[in-house]
C-alpha cells in the first residue's frame, strides 16, 4: 500500500485494498494516511475492504453513543471500544461483518455528501440483492433496512430490522470511514450497545435472513466490482464532462431547435442567480424534520432531491411519499430508487396521522412511487391513509398526487371515489416528444386519459397537473400540453424549471428565466386555467394549499 510519489493521478483510477481481518485501530490510522495522500493527489481514488476483530465504534454524534456495559467490561469479553469523528452513533464490527471505507476525492467525482451516500446505500442494495436479501433505505436514516412482516406500529424503528451501517467522514473534500454490511457475523455483539442511537432497532444479516453462508473473499470480490461500476464509471463522467468547453449563453439558451438531441445541455454552465436558495434552517425545519424522522416516514422531499424542502420544511409543510421509496420505473428526470419494491406497510396510515397531528397540518399532499406491480396501482393505500388521517384530523384536506395507475385507471379510481373529497393530481411531467428519454414506462395519452376520467367520476373534484421546463422542449410543444390539459378538464397547472437531482438522471438543456415563467402564466390563464403557479422553483406540491376550497 506504499503510495508511488510524485504522481498526480487521473480521477478516473479506482484502487481496491484487501486487508483480510485487520485490527480496527490500525484501519483507521491506514485510513488517515491514505485520505492526506488522496487530498495531495498522490494516489488515486482507493477503497479499503476489511474484516475486523470485536470493536465497538462511537461516532462523533455523542447523544447516539448509548453504550449498555463500560469500558471495562467490554475489555473483559475482548472488546475494544474506539472514539472516531465519523458521522452517526456506536456500532459494532466483528468477523463476517463486510465492512469497506471509500478514500474518494468527491469533487472530482461531482458528488455532494448526500449523493455520495445515497451511492454506498445503492451499491449495499445491490450487493444484498445478489444475495436474496430485499434492502431498502430509510428517509433520515442512513444504512440499510429490512422490513419485517406483521410488525406492529408501538416504536416506529421497531418494524424495522437494520441489516447495514453507513457512518462517514468527510475532510478537505476526501472521505473517509465507510459501511459495515452484516453478512454472517455474530450478532449478539450488537446486544452490547444501542444501534445507533435508536431505540427499537434490532439488527439483522445475511445469514439470519437467508440461512446461507458466503464465501468473504467471493463477496469481497463482487463489492470490488460493484465499487468499480459505481465509481469508476462515474468518475469518468465527471472527467469527460470536466474536459468539455464551456458553453457559452447563447449557444446555452437558442430556442429554435425542435428536439433536445440537438441542443446543448445547460448543467456546465454556473447555476443561474434566480436558481440559488439558502441552506434549510430555523426551528419550524428543524422539528418538522424531527417529527419526520421520529415516524420513519418517507417523503418526496427527500427522494427526489427538491430544492424547496428548506421552504417547505421551515413553514411545517412536506410532502408525504407512501408505498415506499423504491419506484418500479426508471425515469431519467426522477432520482428515487428504482427496483422490487417491498409490500405496502399497514401502519403507515397511522403514523401518517401521527405526523398531522403532531405538525398540526391543516392541508396534506400525499403521493407515491409507480407500483404497477399492485393490481390497483397502490389505490387501496391512498385511500387508508386519508381515512386514518380523517379519523385524527376531521378537518384536514387533501391534495393526492397519484402515478398513472397503468393497466387499472378505472379500478383505482373507484376506490378513491370513497375517500372524497380531495384535490386529484397528476403530472403529465413534459411534453410528448420527451417521454421515451424522459418517462420510461409513462404514456403521455393515458395521463391525459386518466385526469379526464377523474374529472368525470368526481364531478366538481378539482383537478391539477406539472410540467417541467428545461428539458429541451419547444414553446410550441409546451403550448400544446397546456391545451391538451385544459381539454382533458384539468383546473390547475404548474410549471417549473427541471433540475438534475442525481448523477444518472437527465442533464438540464437550459435554465428558464423568470420572466419566461411569467409568460407562460398569463398564456396558461388564457386557456382558463383556473390557478398557475408558474417559476423557477414551482413544483406540483409547493405552496399547494393556495387557492382550494373543498
């Protein structure tokens, strides 16, 4: 592991270090060594994947470090413990436990923290696929989890059994620490302390799952591989698009080619000014956030990446995701994980209720991922969450925010006829011409369709959809939707400016200005659209609690 001096190396290395079983304080001076060599670009991008002796780690987080014996006695059953600055509370590590810590330079990978974690959770999730384990993420939760059948809503971590551990460092723009995925180790170690910090956590791992031993080094092999697909390949990307020249505005912003192939995309540009916000704050966020996080429910928020969470947030308002947040599409616009989603949960109506209560809401937003594996698309589950919350909430309205409901529109439609009234929403999304780079599985006539249908099962509901702009579309292509929403009966419209949430997804074409949103409200009020939120940060729930009388 003696690193070659003098060598500036190129971004798109990927170094993969098997240290077998190691001790867990001689890893982690390894890893200091390793993270200022990164930083002076002295070797590349390297990953240690590691097995450690008994240790148990407390993180920088100290109110999540809840140890159940002393010091002492742990040292009594051989176990050392070991303050670290890596984010999160105490965990444990043992032999056949597959732990790995990424030294990875993010900037050059154009990575944020989040999105970086969001990869080391997507890189655990199909790890534990290839193994028959079913792992998901958890909103405000970073690891993986698996859910447990037939769990009763008492702790809301409870229905939960935590099957990996995320706990990261990052310094001068280079992490360090890493993940630690349970495979056949010995649990009871975990009996030891408080997982993180979380009341009614229990853990979990491959073996106690499946029943099946693995092979260590065969795993430690397929992770150095999907190490590579992940951030190999994506540190490529970063370079390629490093190495492009800059485009200048008005090769950025030329507004007469038909089709986004022709156009040149926006996202190597500097952010525009009108595109800028402030990081979240204030207590209103920070107990909004709290609630969120208490209940373990998902929201689109978070999922997808929006940029008026710390708004939202800070005025008691979110946006609640059900089913899950593992979508059964793959639309390139959207960031939310795409796989086998796990069965809808059915307590989460109550602890959707829980959360209005607590945040003392007044209008709810409720939406969800695509399930068409449901043959009624998830229909059954939007209407028990606004019944549960009807029970706590007599006075609560409603916005819902549903997918297509493709192959049972009608059916589901029924079934949310009895859980009137509410706001119907559905987002066409873009214009058609987008759908097959844009909406993979979505079918621009059987949105129409079913906003049509709505409108005529609900009678006077109102009726509302989104476009986003920025994706290459023409203005003749963006009127066209408009009026093609108004002739399906859809009340209300909003249209906002499409920015890149994540890595994989579609590149920004080009950056709307505000005035060109204002022109887009007044044609869409031409049309008679009753209501038009038309800017730079509109998004179909944002301030959706204006303008609606129920």
């Amino acid at each position: 592991m003696n690193a070659v001096r003098n060598t500036k190396y190129k971004i798109r290395s990927l170094r993969i270090v098997d240290c077998c079983l190691a001790d867990y304080r001689k890893v982690l001076q390894q890893q200091h060594e390793l993270h200022e060599k990164r930083r002076l670009g002295e070797i590349p991008n390297t990953v240690v994947i590691v097995e450690h002796p008994p240790v148990v780690t407390l993180g920088a987080r100290q109110n999540a470090n809840r140890l159940l014996l002393d010091r002492d006695e742990l040292a009594k059953h051989g176990i050392d413990v070991v303050d670290t600055r890596r984010g999160g509370g105490a965990t444990a590590h043992n032999p056949g436990q597959l732990v790995f810590y990424p030294i990875l330079h993010l900037q050059e990978l154009g990575l944020g923290i989040s999105e970086y974690i969001r990869e080391l959770e997507a890189i655990g999730i199909e790890l534990l696929r290839e193994l028959g384990v079913h792992a998901q993420r958890r909103e405000a939760f970073p690891g993986l989890w698996v859910l447990r059948e037939n769990s009763q809503f008492e702790i809301p971590n409870s229905k939960f059994q935590k099957i990996a551990s995320i706990g990261v460092r990052v310094s001068k723009g280079v992490t360090y620490h890493g993940m630690a995925i349970n495979i056949q180790n010995d649990l009871s170690i975990f009996d030891l302390l408080v997982p993180c910090g979380l009341d009614g956590v229990e853990m979990t791992s491959v073996l106690k799952e499946t029943g099946k031993q693995h092979s260590m080094r065969k795993l430690k092999e397929d992770l150095g591989r999907l190490l590579m697909k992940h951030f190999s390949n994506m540190a490529q990307d970063s370079e390629d698009r490093r190495q492009k020249p800059a485009l200048s505005e008005a090769e950025g912003t030329e507004d007469s080619s038909p089709s986004s192939v022709l156009r040149p995309p926006s996202s190597t540009r500097k952010l525009p000014d009108w595109l800028r916000r402030p990081l979240p704050a204030g207590d209103v966020f920070r107990h909004t956030e709290k609630v969120l996080s208490s209940l373990g429910l998902d929201t689109i928020c978070n999922n997808a990446n929006c940029p008026n969470r710390g708004e939202c947030w800070s005025r008691g308002t979110a946006t609640v995701l059900i089913l899950g947040n593992v979508c059964t599409r793959n639309c390139k616009f959207c960031s939310v994980a795409t796989g086998k989603p796990a069965p809808p949960d059915p307590a989460e109506p109550a602890r959707i209720a829980e959360m209005a209560k607590q945040l003392n809401l007044k209008y709810l937003v409720i939406t969800s991922v695509n399930r068409d594996d449901l043959p009624d698309g998830g229909a059954a589950h939007f209407l028990a969450s606004i019944n549960e919350v009807r029970k706590h909430c007599p006075d609560m309205k409603f916005e819902i925010l549903t997918p297509d409901f493709r192959g049972c529109q009608e059916k589901a439609l029924k079934i949310l006829q009895d859980a009137l009234p509410f706001v119907f929403a559905h987002n066409v999304e873009t214009v058609p011409s987008l759908y097959p780079a844009a909406r993979a599985g979505g079918d621009y006539q059987r949105s129409l369709r079913l906003l049509k249908t709505a409108k005529e099962y609900y009678g006077d509901v109102v009726t509302k959809s989104s476009i986003m702009l920025g994706l290459g579309e023409t203005d003749a292509e963006v009127q066209q939707v408009l009026k093609d929403l108004r002739s399906a009966g859809c009340d209300r419209v909003t249209i906002g400016q499409y920015l890149k949430p994540s890595k994989n997804s579609l590149e920004v074409v080009e950056y709307i200005t505000p005035a060109r949103f204002d022109f887009w409200r007044q044609k869409a009020t031409e049309l008679g659209f009753s209501f038009c939120l038309s800017s730079p940060f509109a998004r179909s729930s944002y301030f959706a609690e204006q303008d609606i009388a129920l």
